[in-house]
C-alpha cells in the first residue's frame, strides 16, 4: 500500500486521471517545505523586489531625464529667442561685408584695368617718343652735317676771298711802286715812312 502510494505520488495527473476508475477518488498529498525549497522562495521574492526597486528607480532616472531634457529645451528656445536678434544683425553685417568685398573687388578690378590701360598708353607713348627723338636726331644730324658742309663752305669762301684780297692788295701796290718816280728822302723829317708788306698781309 505504501509502495503503491508513492508511484501515485510520482505519477503525473493526466495519467492518473486514466488509471482511476470514475467512482474512485484520488488524494495526492503535498510533500512538506524544506529549508532550501524556503530559500529559494525567499530569494525569488528577493530579487522580485530588487526588479521592482530597479524598474522604479529607472523610472525616476527616466522621468529625471526627461525634466532635464525639458529644462533644455526651454532653454534653448529662451537662447533662440534671445539671439534672433543678433543672428539676424550678424546676417545684416555678413551681407553687408560681402557687398563691400563684391564693391572692393569690382573697384580693384576696374583700377587693374585703368592701370593696364595706362601702362599700354605709356609704352605706346614711350614708343612714340623714343621714334620721334629718333626722328630728331636724325634731323639734328642732317643739319649738323649741312652745317658743317656749310661752315667748311664758308670758310672756303672766306679764306679764298681773304687770299683774293691779299692778291688784289698786292697788285694794288705794285701799280702804285710803279707810278712813283722817286723814293722819299730819307732823311727828312715828314717823309713818310714805307709801308712794310707784311703789315698790309
């Protein structure tokens, strides 16, 4: 009987179901607790509780979280709101600054191209001027040399009329040594004295 009662004890329900007979009603008895089935059992509610503790105080990390997250946000739009201003003074100012710079670059273009303007003017001018002074000096050259031709010619001229005279002069005297009879008398006082020739030449 003992024996037949601990394999009932061991049999699942189910099957316990099938073996008995309808009018027979079966008993099973709960074996008694030990120390170690009490352990765990006091260990599962243990780590239920410290579940419990963990999930509350991620919840309170959580809802932490988010008040933080929503002083934030309220900060930053406070900050956005606060700096519109200036955003939109420091986006006037950028503006500004690249107009300037467009302007700044549009005036040292156009004084790149009037210096580039005026360096060609000025080579061309200095072409000119270098031609012309060369043209001049060509000139001055043909009338240096016309000049000369014509002081040399001069000279010729006056040297040639200058011997004309000292011939003309010395034909003169000998026609006038010719028609004189005598020679003054030395020896007088207002004689006058004879001319030498070389003084006359």
């Amino acid at each position: 009987m003992l024996l037949a009662d601990a394999l009932l004890r061991h049999l699942p329900l189910p099957l316990l179901q099938a073996l008995s007979v309808p009018d027979t009603i079966v008993a099973r008895t709960i074996p008694d607790r030990g120390v170690l089935e009490w352990t765990t059992g006091l260990l599962q509610i243990l780590v239920l509780l410290l579940g419990v503790g963990a999930l509350i105080t991620l919840i309170l990390l959580l809802r932490a979280l988010r008040d933080a997250v929503q002083g934030m946000n309220k900060t930053l739009a406070k900050l956005t709101t606060d700096t519109a201003p200036m955003l939109a003074n420091a986006n006037a100012m950028v503006g500004d600054a690249r107009e300037m710079v467009a302007m700044v670059r549009r005036d040292v273009e156009q004084v790149t191209d009037a210096a580039a303007a005026i360096s060609d003017e000025l080579l061309h001018a200095a072409e000119s001027a270098a031609q012309r002074v060369d043209e001049v000096n060509a000139v001055l050259d043909v009338l240096q040399d016309e000049l000369e031709g014509s002081a040399i010619s001069a000279v010729a001229t006056l040297r040639g009329a200058q011997a004309g005279a000292r011939a003309f002069a010395a034909e003169l005297r000998g026609k006038k040594k010719r028609r004189r009879p005598a020679l003054p008398d030395a020896s007088r006082s207002d004689a006058p004295m004879p001319r030498r020739r070389d003084a006359v030449d």
